[in-house]
C-alpha cells in the first residue's frame, strides 16, 4: 500500500453526554495524524461514533491516541447506557479504502492490540478479519454478557484470555474489541413508542441473519429516547442496501400493529451505497457512475477567477482575512503537486502511476478540507467579533465577556491550527510526488511543496497571535504546543521534499 492509501477507523466510545470526553478525542486522533470526518453522540444509548482516516503508518499512533483519551477521561464505574459495552473505547475496527488492503487492516489492529495492552494495561480482544480464535470473528460472541460478564470471566475461564494485555479488565476503562472489517452501515429504524419494544426486539430476531433473516444483519431491538428502535449492523451492503433492510422493518412492524417512522444512520455511508439504493427504489436504468449532480459540478468545476477572493480577503468590510489566504494558497500547492503526479498517472503503465493516483486523490481529499477552513476562519474571526461587543457595564459582565473572548480566540486559534496541518500534510504528498516522479515534474513537487510549508508557517503565525491576545495565556497552552509540533514537522517534511527533488531532478 502505497503511504498516501487511507485507511478508515470507527470507534465506539461508551460516553454520549459529555461533548467536552468526545472533543478531547477528537482532538487527539487530530494532533496523532489522524482526519476526523464525522462524530455524533448519543444520549440514550450513551455511545460515541467517531469516524476518521489515516495513512497506514499514522493509524497505529492516531487510534492509540484515542484509546489513551477514552481511558483518562471515561470512568465505566459510572457509566449508565442501554447499549452493550466492554469499554471506555468500546470496538475500535479497521476499514480499508481504496489503495489499502484487508491484511493491511488486520496489521494494523495487531500492532495497535499489542501497544494498548503493552502502555495502557487495558485487555483486548481481536475480532472479526483481525481475530486470532475462529469464535472471536462474531463481536457479539467478544460482547456476549458485556463488561459485567466479562469481569466475572476473565481471570477464570480460558475462552476469555484476552489476545494482549493483562487477564484483568482497567479499573475505569475496561477492555477493548479491535477489528478490522469491511465497510458496515449502523442504520436505525424507530417503529413507534415504548410499548413497541417487544415488537421491535421481535423484528430484530426476525431479521437478524443468524436466525435465518437477511444476510449480514445484525438487529437489537432497544428503547432509546422513550422509543422502540430496531438497532442494525449491516455487514454487506450490497446484499442489503438501506433501503431493503427499511423495507424489511416495515414489512415485520406491520405485522405486529406498528410502523416504521423514522430511521437514522450512524457515521457516514459510500456514495455508491447512497446511489445504489437511490436507482432501486426507482427502477432506474441508468448505466452512468453518478447521477448526483452536486458531484457533477465539482468534477467539471471550471478554473474560478480568483479575484473575487482576493477582494474579499483585502476588504476590511468583509469576514474572510488571512486564514482564509493560508487555505486557499495551500489550495494552490495541493493543485500543484497533482499537476506532477497527474503527468505520470496519464502515462500509465510504470510502477509509479499506482502510488501517484493515490497521492492525487489523497490531495482532492485534503482540498475539500481547506475549502471548508477557509469558510471556518471567517466564522471563526466573527466570533471574536461578537465577543468583544458584549457589554461590560459591570464586574460581572466584564469578566463574562473576557471569558467569551478568551473562548473565541482559543476557537478562532484551532482553525489556522488545522490549516497549518492539512498544509503540512501537502508537503508530505508533494515529496511523495517528487520521489515517485521525475526530472520533468520535479520542478513541480517541489512548488507544491514550498507553497504548502510556507502556507502551514503562516496559519501557524495567525494561530500564535490570536492566542497572544488571551487575557489568560494558560488557555492557549496546549494549542501553541501543537503549534510548535506542526512547525518541526512541516520543516522536516520540507527537508524530505529537497532531498527526493535533488535525487530525481539533479
């Protein structure tokens, strides 16, 4: 797998109430070189679902960094939730995408397994394609009875030695199930109020396919919210889209008085999964690879002129400022260092177009990211704005709308802060471009990776004075460490970038 390859992670984390825990994670996997693409908490059931990429040799670091999280900030002696748990950090699966492979998932879970029972002294159970016991494949079978089950049977009962770590569950953080599988959806369907549940743990018995229902469900059926919900896993898309499973619910609540009304996906879903259930439900006979067209747009999105940004970013009436220049000249690198990589990819037919189709894709990814950084450091600045127009007629107002700048500062500080990341990370890409090259794009690589070091130094210079205006300083500590990290790395990657041009161009 080529190191531009992303690999997908989904954690689960037994805490759904306090989206300050969640926050701390996130931010870990962030600063460990993971991307967070999404994550959603659930009160009822008292669960985090996370999910986010990493290229193959930052996925071991960037999970970890999760786990260790969950483990400082999760106590499991309090923790109350209708869903079945294990631990603080639940189930920690791999995904791989396009450019990586299974085996290279299940690697990486054993190597994660082992650093988490090594550092953290928290047991593991490897399951599914990463698991060392035929048995252990089920995760249900690696729950089965959850952490109260578990405790009893752990230091006991051979069947349930974990595969690293002590044969005793963490204090406060349990025990952990790490896997690696394929893509699976989390789909819920809510069939009415709580006197439903018998019904909806009837449909989940009914369709769960290891009592003879549709292939690769699993089912629960739970109250959550004062609701009856058929909780899904679906492990093959493809044989059962949203779409059939919905139905499926549909047709087994009817049959005992109720209804499906609403349903909920957990994370995120494939757009071909999204497009595949779209063109069944219609019939539609349509051999196109999309018919979204948002899609289309941004596939064939002209050249946009870029002097509209540019006023904006100069005009002191508008919201857009020098964060918004980091992104978008960071923009301009990523475009710059696919200019090289596309020349070979083109080609084809050398053991460079493989990896250097990855590194494009990889920068497209990074791109949507700026985009959106770019949007988020307008906003981010007003907050500070709004902030100091609050009144302060009083000590007590006076000290609330220092404490309200401090906050928007420290928020308008996190946005340059992940600027300067992406940015860093095109540097990366750009000496994956010049090594995999030539002479001829070389000269290219290493533009995209100059503009890409000096876009990330100077998001870093704005993320450092916005928290030189803290009226307390300590706020900006851990924010101006990551600051100082991002800067050794982004030199060190420009230095790689030097060496792999000087070596292919001369």
């Amino acid at each position: 797998m080529s190191r531009a390859a992303l690999v997908e992670c989904v954690p689960n984390f037994s805490e759904g109430r306090d989206p300050a825990v969640i926050e701390a994670i996130v931010r870990a996997i962030g600063e460990a070189g993971g991307r967070v693409l999404d994550h959603s908490l659930d009160a009822w059931h008292n669960r985090a679902v996370v999910t986010f990429v990493a290229e193959r040799d930052a996925m071991v670091d960037a999970a970890f960094a999760a786990i260790r999280t969950a483990r400082d900030r999760i106590d499991l002696r309090a923790h109350r939730g209708v869903h079945p748990r294990i631990g603080a950090a639940d189930v920690v699966p791999f995904i791989p995408l396009d450019g990586a492979t299974m085996d290279e998932c299940v690697a990486i879970a054993r190597a994660l397994a082992t650093r988490v029972g090594d550092e953290l002294a928290i047991p593991v159970y490897l399951y599914e394609w990463a698991a060392q016991r035929e048995e252990r494949r089920d995760l249900a079978h690696v729950r089965a009875g959850g952490l109260e089950a578990l405790a009893a049977s752990i230091a006991s009962d051979p069947a349930r030695t974990p595969d690293a770590g002590p044969a005793a569950l963490h204090p406060t953080a349990g025990a952990v199930a790490i896997g690696a599988r394929p893509f699976l959806g989390a789909f819920n369907v809510y069939i009415g109020d709580a006197s439903k549940v018998p019904a909806a743990r009837a449909i989940a018995r009914a369709i769960r396919a290891r009592h003879g229902g549709l292939p690769g469900v699993k089912a629960l059926g739970l109250e959550v919210g004062g609701r009856a919900q058929v909780s899904m896993n679906l492990t093959d898309l493809a044989a059962v889209p949203l779409h059939v499973a919905f139905d499926a619910v549909a047709r087994e609540a009817a049959l005992h008085g109720a209804r499906a009304e609403a349903s909920e996906l957990i994370g995120l879903a494939p757009q071909a999964a999204i497009e595949a259930a779209f063109r069944d439900r219609i019939a539609l006979v349509d051999a196109r690879d999309t018919v979204s067209l948002d899609l289309r747009v941004a596939d064939h999105a002209p050249t946009a002129d870029v002097r509209p940004a540019t006023e904006a970013i100069a005009d002191l009436d508008a919201h857009e400022a020098s964060g918004t220049a980091a992104a978008l000249a960071a923009m301009l690198a990523s475009a710059t260092t696919r200019l090289a990589a596309n020349v070979h990819v083109r080609r084809g037919g050398t053991v460079a177009a493989e990896p250097l189709r990855l590194v494009v894709a990889s920068c497209e990814t990074i791109e949507r990211h700026l985009h959106r950084g770019a949007q988020d450091d307008a906003r981010a600045w007003q907050g500070v704005v709004q902030a100091r127009r609050r009144p302060q007629r009083t000590p007590a107002e006076a000290a609330e709308r220092a404490r309200a700048v401090d906050a928007a500062l420290v928020a308008a500080a996190a946005v340059p802060l992940r600027i300067a990341q992406l940015a860093t990370d095109l540097v990366a890409l750009a000496a994956e471009a010049a090594r995999e090259g030539d002479h001829v794009t070389a000269p290219d690589a290493w533009a995209g990776a100059t503009i890409a070091h000096g876009c990330a130094h100077a998001a870093l210079g704005l993320a450092r004075g916005n928290l030189a205006m803290l009226g307390d300083a300590s706020l900006g500590d851990e924010s101006r460490g990551e600051a100082g990290r991002i800067a050794r790395l982004a030199d060190e990657l420009r230095e790689r970038a030097r060496a792999a041009v000087g070596q292919v161009g001369g």
